[in-house]
C-alpha cells in the first residue's frame, strides 16, 4: 500500500514545522483514513480538527529497523473538502530529546505526511 508514498522535509536548521495540503472532492465519499508517520514528533488536523491526541506520536522505535506508522478514520471530519494540516517536529528519531540528549540520533531522517 505505501509503495507510492514518498517522504517529505523541512530543512535540517529548523527544529519544527507546519505542512498543509487542500482538497476538493469531486463526489461524495464514504470512508476516508489516514496514514501517517514521522520521524519525530506530529499533530495532525483535518479541516482545523484535531485528529490525534497522543503527544509523542509516532512513538519510538529502532528507526534502523522499523518505522511505525498510525492509522486514523476521518471520515467526520470531510466534508466537500479536505484540509490537512500537520504540525510536524523533531523527536525521537530526529531531534534532541530532553536536556540529557546530545542531538540527532540518526544522520538524516525526514519527517512525513503519507
């Protein structure tokens, strides 16, 4: 399912940012999901709706291994158009974590909107 998928950045010199892509449906839909995944920390929003609540998403995980990815229903938050909005930060595979962390655990990690 993710073969098409392609990773998206943001410069390495900034610690976090915003991605936002606008849809126009052209018929009626029945159910619409999300998949999401990043390298450090994101909130996603549909049409200004908060999707997940988890603060830490995507969790951790040995990113030389496996990245983890989530899967969100927003069929209720569609209507005839679709805005997505992820805030999307540096984390556990891509930023300094707390005081103790001495900076990027991976060379180069980009952080993703599927």
């Amino acid at each position: 399912m993710f073969e098409t998928a392609r990773w998206i950045t943001y410069p390495s010199e900034i610690s976090c940012c915003t991605f936002k892509k606008d849809f126009e449906l052209e018929k009626p839909i029945k159910k619409v999901t999300a998949y999401i995944t990043s390298m450090g920390w994101y909130l996603l929003s549909i049409n200004g709706n908060l999707v997940n609540t988890d603060v830490f998403a995507p969790g951790y995980t040995s990113y030389t291994h496996r990245v983890q990815y989530q899967e969100y229903d927003i069929t209720k938050f569609v209507d005839n158009s679709l805005m997505v909005s992820v805030k999307a930060a540096d984390g556990w595979g891509g930023g300094k974590l707390f005081a103790l962390s001495r900076g990027k655990y991976y060379n180069y990690f980009p952080y993703s909107l599927i």
